[in-house]
C-alpha cells in the first residue's frame, strides 16, 4: 500500500516539503517551505491541516526555518529561535498540536550550548515528534486492524488520515493496516459538508493508494446503514471528554445516531493526546461556528443566515469502542485509565 | 406575505410564464414559454421542478403551445395536439404528475368540436389544473398551521415549497399560513446535497417572503436537533406507500431519525394524490440512483466511485403524522381511508 507522506524533508535537505490541501484533488502540488513566512503562511492557510500534521509541521518548519542562520553566534541565534518559535505558534492559535510540538523544541534546547548543536537538538526533536506520529498511527492501525474483515465496507466522516498525520492516520490507520496485511477493504468516505474533506482529501488519498473508495453525500450515510452496505464505522476525534463524548466533524453525530439504529459498530480512533480527563462531558466544550459563507457560498443571499458549527457532540453510549495508539478500549474508564500506563510509543 | 408565483400565464397572454430555477438564488430570470420547444425545454432542463409545478406547467405550456394554431382546421388541429401532447408528456419521464396532467388535458377535449371549443376546453382544464394545485396548496397549509406555534421554529429538507408547485407548496405550505396569520416562524432549510435545493431555492423564497431562515449543511440537523432548538420538522414526500413509509429527497432519513431520537415530531404534508396505496412498503419503491458527478463535481477523480442516490425511505415509525390537502393523520391506514373521502378540493 503506496500512502502518501504528507510531511517529510525535502530530499536536498534545508526545507520541509508538504502536500498543498488547497489544491487536491484536482492537483498534487508539492510545497518546500524554507522560510519562517512560508511555515507560518502554510500553517496559517490550511495548506497543511489536520492536528498531529500541524504540529510536525510546525516542529520541521522551525528547524528548516533555522538552517540559514547556523553561522550566528548562540546568543543571537537563540533569540531568533524564540522569535521563530513564537511566530509558529501564533499561526494557528486553536490547533493543540502547535503549541505542544513548539513547547517539546523549545524543551529540547534547554540544556544545550551553541549554535550547531541547539540546530542538531532542535532537528533531532523535530524528528522524534515526526517519528512518534507515525508510530502512533502505526499503533492505532494494529489496534484496529483486526475489527475489519476480508471483503469489508468501512464507513467514515471527514479526512482522519495519511494527510491529518505525519503517517498513516487515526481513522483510517486500520483501514491501511488491514489492506497492508492482505484484506480487501471499500470505503465509503461522507463528502462532509462544508468543506469537503472527504470528497477531496479522504477519496484522492485512498484512491491514490489502491483503496476503493465511494463517496456520497452526508445525507445518504443513514440510507446506506440501513441498506445494510456498512460493516463497521470508523471516525476521528479531536476531543473525547471524561465521560467518553466524542467531538468531531459536524455530521459525525448524525452518522452515529444512524449507526447505532442499524446496529451497526461505530469505532472512534484518535491519538492519546486527544483524551481531555479535565472536561466532564461532551456539553462542556465550546463548539466554534464558522463564518457563514461556508454554507452560503458568497452568495447575496439577503436576510439568509447559516449555522455553520465546525463540531458535534457524539455521546458515549453511541460509541462501540474507541481505538489509541494504547489500545482499543469499550468503557470510556477504561480508556481513560490507559492515561495512566506507560505509552508503547517508539518501544 | 408575498408568495412568490412559480407557474402563470404572462400578463399579455400567449405564453406561460416561469421563474428559471436554474439561475436562483443569483438571478431571478422570468422565462415566457411559448413554443412546444420552449415547454419541453424548460421542463427537461429543470427550469421549471417539483412534481405538482411540472403538471402544471405541462398543462399550461400545451395550450400555449397551440395558440397559434387556433386557424386551424379541426382534424389538424388535434393531429396537433396529440403530438405537442406526447412530446410535453416525454419530457421528463418518471415525473408522475406530468402524464396524469397531460392525460386530464385531452380528456378534457374528448367531447368537443371545432378549433375554438377544443382551445377554450384546454385552456379551462389548464386553469383548473393550477387553480386546484393551488388549492391543495392552502389546504395543506390550513391542516398544518395549527402545529405552528408563535416564535416556534422549524427544520425542512430539500424545497417542497411555493418554487415547487403553483400555490404556496406542500411542506412549507403550514408554514405561510402561520406567518399568514400573524405568528413570528423561523426556518432552518438543510442545505439540502447534492443538489442543494435547500440554499438555492428554499432559503430564497422564504426570504423573498420575509420569513426568517436559516441555511445550515445536511450534517448538522443532528445537532441542531439535540440542541434543543427545534419545535417541528416538515418535510415532503415523493411518494407514500401503502404502510406509511415516506420516500423522499436524500437525506430525509437521517432528519427523520435525528428527529425521533431527540422527541421532535415529524410531519410530512404532500398532496393527496402521493399517496400509493398499491405499494405496500418504501421498500417496495425503485429508488433512483443520478449521476456520480453530482457528488463529485466533475473532479477527475481516478478510481474514486460516489453512491448517488436521488431518495430515501422514512420509516412510517418515524412520522408523527402526515398533512394532505384532505386533513391531518397520525395513522397511515386513516390516512390512506381518506383517499374514499371526497376531495375538499375547490368546493
């Protein structure tokens, strides 16, 4: 299975080379980000998206960011890491993988003295949160591998794959795990309204590497459940509160309501990092609206308004099981526990 | 509240008047159909949709299509009109009520001799046809109004609106009598994928009328719906068969769900004539499955396939009741009694 890497350096070294999701599916247009403006500009413009994916970015594209000025002295050098450091963060304030790949670099330089080797310390962390990445969608994958069968339709919601990540995804890690290992696997990927990720990132990276793939408009998810086409549903999370809510894509909760009517098994697979012990409940997150033109399209549209909510809530009791790079876990305590033990990453 | 008027004769006379649907929500364009050219073309185009305001349009686009030829002579003057009236009825094929109109036209001559009478005979059926879609219209709307309390508001899919028949449509019908009668409404149209009836048409005219309304993508009702914010669902229907279930635009069933999962009722209002009472269940009903470029939009799209189809079934466990032009239901086998009930129709 041929994935596609959407963060990784550039081969004559000196730049993080990225794939521009602005321009998919129509064309895979490749960036080499050299400069602070072009990582802070990349981040900033939803050329690179999805949170694991930032953060690597934002993690590389400091480093790269650096390389020209290896001939400063340390302590004009350290100034300017901090300046390069704070500019990247700033690029996209509510992405949570930003702000904590920025801390871990600046971490990693505490110790260190001189110019080269705050540049060798800051490459070196860079990889390791690239490295921890893909070893994290590698976990998820083999945790949830084995609940696709040979022949298998997998249904899922908005992009939680090889372009959200440094590696092979969240959602769709056990997707690649189980056509890697042998088993054919369709997808079925939810256009997601507004903003398409799954007709155009979800549908292009699967088809790109092998996988069958059928898109269809959010609407006719609950009419194929209950067509009985769908084996199992897998999506994202960018939070899971104390109690097991799940918030995701706006949509997300439809398809699970749809889901659990058929009963049909919905799995939510997302990083460790995605586990929020200090929310409640899924009532508890504030939920961010969009500007209106998403759904209105620029158009006049007068005394027309939109509700444009970026998330959903989706309660536990609809969730089958959730799947992390420590496991798959059915009861919400359970999941939350594994906070506790030790993490199987890069062992 | 000014309604907007889909399907009339032009103030001149000689030609029926539509709004181009094709050009909404960025231009309203009036077209004056006057050829057997023009008429089939706005109807094959789509210019003109929503099943009672084809018939309509069928009906009243034959007469205007053989004014020309009131010097005709008898016998040619009906070679004439049965070939305008097969070429209208082969417009749009699996339209139910384009036949049935065409068929109601030339029964209407059965009896009649001379040009002029056979004209005069078309063109009084023609009327009678759009007086009585009217009339199904305000029926609906009187049965259903009572459901709308002041400051309630209401979630609708697609467009079974004013811009659907040639009265004040069939789910939104409920809807502009409340507001008719003084009582403040709001709506939340479903954007309606693929073809996003809901934006483009729904939300127009009910701000062309001044009735609030609030567009939102087909994945959020979910939320909405949980949220609270949400008094009644009103949806149409393509067809009704015999048990209750409910075939209508995709996405319908996902709403219907979300709707039943949260307390919220869900009535369907549809014209008596929707009713299939030798279809057993909805999944007895052929659903028709478009064009795979609807979903994706005409992208290249290598190997990516898209599940496209046109309707669904709502289960009649789902509906709270049904509205028709001939009372309000909460039974499927008392709604399906009132088709031996004579129609309250223009009495």
């Amino acid at each position: 299975v041929h994935v596609v890497d959407t963060v990784s350096w550039a081969p004559e070294g000196g730049a993080v080379r990225i794939i521009d999701q602005r321009r998919l599916p129509e064309q895979l247009v490749e960036r080499d980000l050299r400069t602070l403006d072009d990582v802070c500009d990349a981040i900033r413009s939803l050329a690179v998206r999805g949170a694991p994916a930032i953060g690597v970015a934002g993690a590389m594209g400091l480093v790269a960011s650096l390389l020209p000025f290896a001939h400063e002295a340390e302590a004009r050098f350290r100034q300017r890491m901090h300046r390069h450091a704070e500019a990247v963060r700033a690029a996209r304030p509510t992405a949570v993988n930003l702000p904590w790949a920025i801390d871990r670099m600046l971490d990693a330089t505490a110790r260190v003295e001189g110019t080269g080797a705050l540049l060798d310390a800051l490459r070196g962390e860079a990889d390791a949160i690239r490295d921890e990445d893909r070893a994290m969608c590698e976990r998820i994958g083999g945790h949830g591998a084995s609940l696709i069968a040979d022949g298998a339709s997998v249904l899922t919601h908005c992009n939680a794959g090889a372009l959200a990540t440094a590696g092979i995804g969240t959602a769709l890690a056990p997707v690649y795990v189980a056509v890697r290992n042998g088993r054919a696997v369709r997808v079925y990927a939810d256009e997601t309204r507004p903003l398409l990720q799954g007709s155009r990132l979800t549908a292009w990276e699967l088809a790109r590497a092998g996988i069958p793939v059928t898109v269809l408009a959010d609407g006719a998810a609950a009419s194929l459940l209950a067509a009985g086409a769908i084996d199992l549903v897998l999506v994202g999370a960018d939070r899971i509160a104390a109690n097991g809510d799940v918030v995701n894509k706006i949509g997300t909760y439809a398809v699970a309501l749809a889901a659990g009517h058929h009963g049909v098994a919905l799995y939510v697979a997302a990083p460790t990092s995605t586990l929020d012990p200090r929310t409640p409940s899924g009532a508890d997150v504030p939920i961010e609206h969009r500007a209106p033109d998403e759904i209105l399209g620029g158009r006049p549209g007068e005394g027309v308004a939109a509700y444009n909510p970026a998330f959903d809530v989706t309660p536990a009791a609809l969730v089958t099981g959730y799947i992390t790079d420590r496991g798959r876990f059915t009861d919400p305590s359970a999941l939350f526990a594994s906070l506790a033990s030790p993490s199987e990453l890069l062992r």
